[in-house]
C-alpha cells in the first residue's frame, strides 16, 4: 500500500476562515456587497462574505452603525440563500426602507437597492467577475 501524504494533495492554498465583519480577502471574494453612500458618494464596502449578517449599533453586530440613534442594536439581517441575498427587518421601532418602500417579512435584494437603515444609505451590489 502506498504512503500518502500532503505531497499527494497538491499545493493549492485554502483560505483561512475570514472574520465576519466583511473584511476582504483574496481567497473568498465576496458575491454582493453592501455599499454605504455619504453624499452621493461610496463612503466605505461592506462585502457578504458569509451567509448571515446582522446590522445595528450594537458591537456584535456585522456592519455597525455608531453614529445614528434612530438604528436599533440589532435593526436588520442580511442572509445569503444560494445566490439570492434576503434582507429582514428584526422588529426594529424604525423600519428598513427599500428604495423607499418599508419591507415588510423578508425582501430579496436587487442589483442597485437602495436600502435605508436610519439615516444610512446602502446600495446593494453584486460582484462582476
């Protein structure tokens, strides 16, 4: 019987696990990212590496909201199913407003959402290869 060690597995690289508040990595690009717009402007990318990400001021949170009072501690979830993207208000006193329309239940994310979450402005977008 044959020996079999890593020599027999090749030399491709697995990336490492990533933190889940969406940093970017080489190894896992992200399918769609959340894009917060200050003045007309990107003003930082949110990439959905994972499968859940919860929104709001609390520090467990995946994408953080500091600045905005009006933005529960867990205001809203994003879950990826398959190549769809569902985003879910948690019962928060404000809402989540969808290209100005309160989202009721779970919405599927379209390519140029624009989502509201307080004052915070996203754009949903989905990575081109």
């Amino acid at each position: 019987m044959a020996r079999r060690g890593n020599q027999d597995f090749g030399t491709d690289r697995v990336a490492k696990p990533t933190p889940e508040v969406g940093e970017p990595t080489h190894q896992s690009p992200a399918l769609a990212t959340l894009v917060r717009i200050v003045d007309g402007r990107d003003a930082s990318v949110h990439p959905l590496l994972g499968d859940h990400f919860v929104i709001g001021r609390d520090k467990s949170c995946h994408i953080q909201i500091t600045d905005d009072t009006s933005v529960s501690r867990k205001h809203a979830t994003v879950m990826r199913q398959g190549v769809r993207f569902m985003l879910e208000d948690l019962g928060s006193s404000n809402g989540v407003l969808v290209n100005d329309v309160r989202i009721q239940g779970a919405h599927e994310l379209r390519v140029g959402d624009r989502v509201e979450i307080g004052n915070t402005v996203y754009i949903f977008r989905r990575r081109v290869e």
